[in-house]
C-alpha cells in the first residue's frame, strides 16, 4: 500500500476524516426548505453551485424533470433520490422527509481477505447510510470470495475512521485490519501463540498465524450489494 492510498483511507497514516463538501451529514448545513422533498433538492443543488442542466445528467432525467422536482410538481421515484443523495452526500430520507436521524458513511476504497486495500480516488463517490452518532465512519467495498458466506463481492462495511487497537473490541470479531507491514485485509482475529500476536481467520482461506497488528477495527456494519 502505498502512502498515498493509505492517506485516503486512515490506515497506516492517521485518521481520516471526509471531505466536507460531499460528506455530510443527514442535514447539510445549508439554507435548506425544510417542508418540501423539491426544496430540500433545489438547496442541496445550489449549495452545490450546479445547475439544472447538472443536476440532470446526474439523476438521468431531463432539466425540465428536475425543475418539476425542485418545484413539486412531479414526486421524484426512489431511484432519483438514490442518486441524489449519493451524490450530495446526504440520507434518502434527509431528502424525503428531512429525517436527520442518520449520517452518510464515505466508500474510500475497497478491501479484500487476501490483498492491500485500494483506494478510490475520483469520483462518483459512493456513500451508504450509518447512524448519526457515528460521525467519523467510513465505508469499504469487500473485493473477493475469501469472505464468503459472511461478505460477498462487491458487499459494504462500514468501520471507524480513526486507527485503533483494542484487543477488548476485536477478538472474535470481523475487522479491518493493518498488518505491520501495511497490508489492509478484512478478517476475523483470534489470540495468536504470545501477547501481541494474533491469527487472522477468513471462511475460504487458509489462517495467518501470529500477526503482528498495527490497527484492527471491527466492521459496525454490513451493507449487502
């Protein structure tokens, strides 16, 4: 992994934290029209310094479609709010209802049980809703069978932000975890032969005995694909 990628994703380097322009949380901190679903958008749009034009070639309709939106007279089905949400970085229901009961996870990057993780770098970006409390939560894509029944490919996990190691928290647990070495896997960590060590089990591939760990946080959340 290099130093780059294990920036974007807190692992190896620090914290990391999402930018603030895209990752909000379920209420953005915007002059928002706090009544209707189309003024919540027509906000979020303009915080955004984006156009209708914009705004329609990312939801996939046509600019008169979003101003009936923004204006209320047409409903917006749920794949519109999907892909505005993911876009602006806030909960379906924010937009919907104004529900601020959730925040939006940030996917960084994808991770494997057998490979470094790897970061995503451009956008789209991609979010996935967690509880509001969990303000630092990001999110990885499980790349790979080596997880399989418990994760399948393309599945996301939701972890804390910050690197840590607590053994109290870990031990029989699915996590993400950083090898001394910098290798990111998601693994399931049991006591190794001496303090400090620990074997890292996955369903589908072999165990890696007596690891040294430079940080372990275990998945909070599950989202399948």
């Amino acid at each position: 992994m290099n130093v780059h990628n294990a920036h974007i994703l807190g692992i190896g380097v620090g914290m990391t934290s999402r930018p603030p322009s895209r990752a909000r949380p379920g209420r953005p901190d915007l002059p928002v029209d706090e009544m209707t679903p189309g003024g919540r958008l027509k906000a979020l749009r303009l915080g955004a310094k984006m156009g209708q034009e914009d705004l329609a070639q990312v939801l996939g309709v046509q600019r008169p479609q979003v101003s009936r939106y923004e204006n209320n007279a047409n409903d917006m089905p749920d794949y519109v709010i999907e892909r505005a949400s993911q876009h602006f970085g806030v909960t379906a229901a924010f937009i919907r209802y104004g529900d601020t009961d959730a925040s939006m996870a940030k996917v960084v990057g994808m991770v494997g049980a057998g490979g470094h993780v790897e970061a995503v770098e451009a956008p789209p970006w991609r979010y996935i809703e967690v509880p509001a409390s969990w303000h630092d939560a990001i999110a990885l894509e499980v790349s790979g069978t080596s997880c399989w029944p418990i994760y399948e490919d393309g599945d996301t996990l939701a972890i804390r932000g910050e690197r840590r190691l607590d053994e109290g928290e870990i031990l029989g647990r699915m996590c993400v975890v950083e090898t001394m070495d910098g290798l990111g896997l998601v693994k399931r960590i049991r006591k190794g032969s001496a303090p400090g060590l620990y074997t890292l089990e996955s369903p589908n591939a072999p165990p890696i005995e007596d690891v040294m760990l430079a940080s372990a946080r275990p998945v909070r959340m599950h989202v399948s694909r």
